[in-house]
C-alpha cells in the first residue's frame, strides 16, 4: 500500500507534467496544410489568345509556394501568363504578383521560389486574376498555384 508520501509525490509529479504539456499545447501550431489552385486556360480546339483567361476567389490565407504550367495536348508552341490579386468589390485594384510574363513556356514550366515574384501572399476574400500576355500555338495548359495555407 502506498503511503501518503509517496502519493504526494507521485501528486506533484502529475500537475508538474500536466503543466509543461498545457504549456507546449498553447504555443503549439500545428504543420501548414499543403493545397494547390488549379487552372485550365484554353478550350483545345483553337490557339490561346492574349487577355484575361480566367479569376477566382481564394477563401482562406495562405502564400503561394511555386507554380506549374504543363501543356497536355501534345502541341508545340509557348505562352506567357501573368497573375495579379485583388480584394473584390465594385472597382477592385489588380496588383501584380508573379511579375510581368513571369510564367512562361514551351510546354512545361516549374518555379519553386518564385524570386521574381512582387508578392506571394494571398488573403481570404482576394481574387486572382490569370491573364494571357502571349501565346503562340498552344491551344491549352494547365496551371498550378502551390499554396501553403496560413490557417486551418
């Protein structure tokens, strides 16, 4: 049988741990979720042509990590895509964030530091706006945003 002692210690042991794990669970965040937008610029059937191709709203923080470009269709050719942000409403302020043909590609393009990039920082409520500065023969591509979300 345990003497009284022994349970004390045994007490203060189990609030001196308890303590230290409440300490680490409040400063502790968890590891950022990985996610990707995706965007399909062209039909396939004619050539991409130069202007906006598509926009979208992004719903969470997060900060974009590196983007992707690949033509599937098996046609040869290049095209240069420019992104920009803006918080909606009736006039939103476009602001460029991948520079100017920052994306560009014969058929495959990869960049994972995005140094040319203005700004990689996207917030809840921004669209994004994919904007064609030229192409030529390529009739559609796929492009990925890699996105380390900032939230849960």
């Amino acid at each position: 049988m345990a003497t009284m002692q022994a349970l004390a210690v045994m007490d203060s042991i189990y609030r001196h741990t308890d303590a230290q794990i409440r300490d680490i669970l409040a400063t502790y965040e968890p590891g950022a979720e990985v996610d990707s937008i995706n965007v399909i610029i062209g039909d396939g059937g004619t050539v991409i042509v130069a202007g906006v191709a598509a926009a979208l709203r992004v719903d969470f923080r997060g900060r974009i990590t590196g983007i992707f470009l690949q033509e599937f269709d098996g046609t040869s050719g290049s095209v240069a895509v420019v992104i920009a942000k803006a918080q909606g409403g009736a006039a939103p302020s476009w602001v460029t964030m991948s520079g100017t043909a920052a994306i560009s590609s014969g058929r495959y393009f990869a960049d994972e530091d995005l140094s040319t990039w203005s700004e990689t920082y996207i917030d809840r409520g921004d669209y994004l706006r994919f904007s064609v500065s030229s192409a030529t023969s390529i009739m559609r591509v796929h492009l990925a945003l890699r996105i380390r979300r900032l939230e849960p």
